[in-house]
C-alpha cells in the first residue's frame, strides 16, 4: 500500500509538472477531421475568445459536436420565447465550457451575435461562466462542477409530475465526475427511474491539471452509470452521425435514466491544444494568437 501510494505520488508530481512546463499529455485517440461546420464554429470560438482575452479553450473545444448535434438536431426550443413551457432543458453542468454554448444560442437568435465580441466584458451579458438571469436560453447557472445533474433531477421529475413530455439533457466532465455530488444525483436519478433524463459525459479524459486516470481514476466508468441504474451508450463524440443516431436510440432502457458517454479530445480542432493541459483555460489571447488559432482550424 505505502509504496503503491508513493508511486503514485511522484506520478501526479511529474503530471503536475509537465502540465506547469505546457508539456502535451498524449491524448491516445484518433485525430478524426472535422467538416466545414465544425470548423466554423471553433472560429466563432475564438472571436469571443479574443473579445474577453482568455477562456477554456480545451474544455470548449471537445464540446462543439455534441453541442451542435443537440441544437441542430434534438433539442426542442423556441429562440423567440426561451421559457417556453415545453422546451426540452439543456444544462451544461461544466460551465466552463460555456463558450461553445454561447455560440450556438447566438447562431440559432436567443441573443444578438454581437454579443459574442463583449465575453466577459462588463457591458456584455456573457461570463465566464453561464448566467441563466442574464443570458437567455441559459437554463441554469453553473461554474461550480457537481450540481447540474441534481438541477436536472429535479426539473425531471417536475416533468413527470406535471405530465409534460419535455425532456432533460445535463452534460458533465469527466474531472467533473470526482464530485462525490455527481454520484449522489446519480442514485437519486436511478432511483427514481427518471427516463426523461439524459446525462452526456464529455470525456475529454482530461481536466485542469491533468489526467483524470491519474488525478482520480473513474474506470470502469461505463459499469459505474450502469450500477447506479442508468442505461449506458458510448460514442465518439466528434462524430455527428453517431452523436445524431445515439440520441436518437433515447432513452437507452426503458424506466431508466440514460447516460451517453462521449469519447472525446480534450482541445480538438487545434493540433498543439490536443491533450495539452497548457489550453485548459488560456489568457491574454490578442489578434496574433486567434489568428494563429484560426489558421491552425481551418488547416484541421
Ligand atoms: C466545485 C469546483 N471545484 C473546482 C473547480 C475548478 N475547475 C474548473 S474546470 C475544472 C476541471 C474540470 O474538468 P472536466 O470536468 O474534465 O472538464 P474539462 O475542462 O476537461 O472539459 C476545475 C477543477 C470548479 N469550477 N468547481
Ligand atoms: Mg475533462
């Protein structure tokens, strides 16, 4: 025991310094393209990246797909009227990520796209971290990991109280999945059969400071949602065709909430940021570095 405990503490030493130094953590997974769309989306990033001149650029960047699947093809929702009583709820528990939600919100009219050039700004209505009093089509404000599922629950069983068919979609990190909070809302949700709740874990694999094998290890994930009464799938989650046919097979088990794990690449779409935890969260991002950014997308 002391000694497997003394390997390990020199292991999360030399991750700890590798991610200081901005050194990339092999990442293990394919590097798939991306179309056009895919693309376009990741510049958008970056302009409101280079508007608040910093943001978690990796934890953004392995969001885009299933971002833009569920808005393009799942959710239903009314721009023109974000409380509408029968919208399915959307809630990114890793709020941080914010960005790439920010983006399609402003793409699909629930706020004007300038918007997009104040993140951060005083004058804006977009933080750092989602605001769901400031920002419409925000369904709750997250920033601080572990409560969005528990948020989901209870909008689930709302649902079902009230008889309405919309449904509930949480997202997750992987890092996010050491809050011991995230297990407790999972008992609740299998415990009460929630079928109208989907969990969607991207599993970029990594989190601030490194890699969640090493910070603390989820394996066997899969068999965890599983054991707490969910049905499971798992996708690549830059493939928008499976992304579209995995949410399409929902819900996985009848009288059982649902958890789509998506096996995704922390950074995707700029080679240098892939896996690197130095692109956690980037700052002082001036016109030199997006361009920089944006040269190395659209080569992807
Ligand atoms: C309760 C809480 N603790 C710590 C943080 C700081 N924090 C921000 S992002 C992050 C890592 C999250 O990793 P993951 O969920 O895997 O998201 P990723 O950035 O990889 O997409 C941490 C620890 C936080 N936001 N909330
Ligand atoms: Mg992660």
């Amino acid at each position: 025991m002391i000694s497997s405990g003394r390997a390990r503490n020199a292991s999360l030493r030399q991750m700890t310094q590798a991610a200081l130094k901005g050194e990339s953590v092999p990442s293990g997974l394919e590097q798939g393209p991306l179309d056009q769309r895919s693309k376009e989306l990741r510049k958008q990033c970056v302009r409101c990246l280079l508007g608040g001149s910093r943001g978690h650029v990796g934890s953004t960047f392995s969001l885009i797909e299933i971002l833009r699947v569920l808005y393009d093809d799942v959710l239903k929702y009314d721009p023109s009227n974000p409380s509408w009583e029968e919208r399915d709820r959307f809630i990114l528990s890793k709020g941080h990520g914010c960005i790439a939600l920010y983006v399609l919100l402003a793409e699909k009219g629930f706020f004007p796209d300038a918007e997009l050039d104040k993140f951060c700004h005083p004058d804006g209505i977009l933080g750092g971290h989602p605001d769901h009093v400031k920002v419409p089509g925000i369904e709750a404000s997250t920033g601080s990991l572990g409560h969005g599922l528990s948020i989901g629950i209870g909008r689930a069983l709302a649902a079902r109280v009230r008889g309405a068919d919309w449904r509930v979609f949480v997202t997750l990190g992987d890092g996010e999945c050491n809050e011991g909070s995230v297990w407790e809302g999972a008992l609740a949700a299998g415990n009460h059969g929630l079928e109208n709740l989907t969990v969607i874990v991207d599993n970029n694999k990594r989190q601030s400071y490194g890699s969640t094998d090493e910070v603390l290890d989820l394996e066997p994930f899969a068999d965890k949602w599983r054991a707490f009464g969910f049905g499971v799938h798992e996708v690549d989650g830059h493939d928008t065709d499976a992304l579209r046919d995995a949410f399409a097979r929902l819900p996985y088990e009848k009288d059982r909430p649902s958890a789509l794990i998506c096996h995704t690449v922390k950074g995707k779409g700029i080679p240098e940021a892939e896996g690197n935890n130095k692109w956690h969260h980037l700052r002082a991002i001036d016109k030199a570095k997006a361009q920089s950014m944006i040269d190395a997308i659209e080569a992807y």
